[in-house]
C-alpha cells in the first residue's frame, strides 16, 4: 500500500500528464481530417476523453488525500487508534508476478493482432486477463470476452465505417 504523499505525488503527476496530452501530445501528434461528420468519429475525440478521464482521477486522488490528512490528525482507524505505515505489507511476490505476466499479456496481445485479428486476439486477452487476476465471476467475464469484441467490431465495421485488423487465419464479414 502506499502512503498518503506518494499517493498525492502520483495524483499530481496524472494530473500534470493529462494536461500535456491535452496541451501538447494530442494537438500536436494526432491529425484529423476537417471533414469529419460526427465528433465521435474524430481520431482526437477518444484521447482527448481520456486525458481528461486522467485529469479527472488525479484531482480526485489529491482532494482524497487532502481530505484524508485532515482526518488523519482526529481518529483514523474509528478506535482512537493509529495506522503504522511500516506496518503495510509492500508487495508480494504473487502481486509482481501478476504484474509481470500482464506485461507480457499486453506484448503478446500486439504480437498476436497481425495473425488473429483484433477481434480473436482481444478475446484471448480478455480470458487470460481474467484468469490472472482471479475473478470471482468466471462465466461472466467469459461472456463479455466474447460479446464485447463482436459487438465492438460490429459498432465500428458496419456503423462508423471504421477497418478493424483482420487476421491471416480468420476473417469477421
């Protein structure tokens, strides 16, 4: 767990971020056409939804901490007493290795969208994602790993007129 000032140092920090996409990174680096019909088809509307997504969340991170400070100084845990900081567990070697196998899930999944398509290959993630994180609700996510995808690529195919990656093996109509 991480203490209150890292938390407001990584709340500032997303804010700081955000305000560059939104500033710097999205006006300059994503072009788009001036005859777009629909602002929802715009390739700067989504980045720009969330990198103020991002701004959003890192002022509800600071305000939390300034907020829970002020509560700090009064009564913490509901008893009158404490929390100790060295008493936090930091990390367990299950939680890195989770974490290192989300990262290879995210570079597999680039490595796989060529050969399967985004469809197939975001299904394969999705179960795998789940299977990592132990969710309680197996069927569901299941469902959603294969509902999302087709529906998603059916939204941007045949409504927006959007190409979605079509892999070598099997091709969606």
């Amino acid at each position: 767990m991480m203490t209150s000032s890292r938390v407001s140092r990584l709340g500032v920090g997303v804010v700081v971020f955000g305000v560059l996409l939104l500033t710097i990174a999205i006006p300059q680096g994503i072009n788009a056409p001036s005859n777009i019909q629909s602002i929802f088809l715009s390739p700067k509307f989504w980045p720009t939804v969330i990198a103020f997504a991002l701004v959003f969340l890192g002022t509800m991170l600071v305000v939390q901490q300034l907020v829970n400070r002020s509560l700090d100084n009064n009564d913490v845990n509901g008893d009158g007493s404490k929390t100790d900081v060295a008493k936090i567990e930091q990390g367990s070697p299950a939680g890195w290795m989770r974490l290192a196998l989300m990262a290879s899930l995210m570079v597999g999944l680039v490595w796989a969208i060529p050969l399967f398509g985004m469809v197939w290959a975001s299904m394969i993630c999705f179960v795998a994602f789940a299977v990592i994180v132990r969710t309680p609700r197996r069927y569901t996510s299941l469902i959603v790993a294969i509902l999302l995808p087709l529906f998603l690529y059916g939204f941007f195919n045949h409504v927006a007129g959007v190409a979605v990656p079509q892999g070598e093996f099997l091709r969606l109509p």
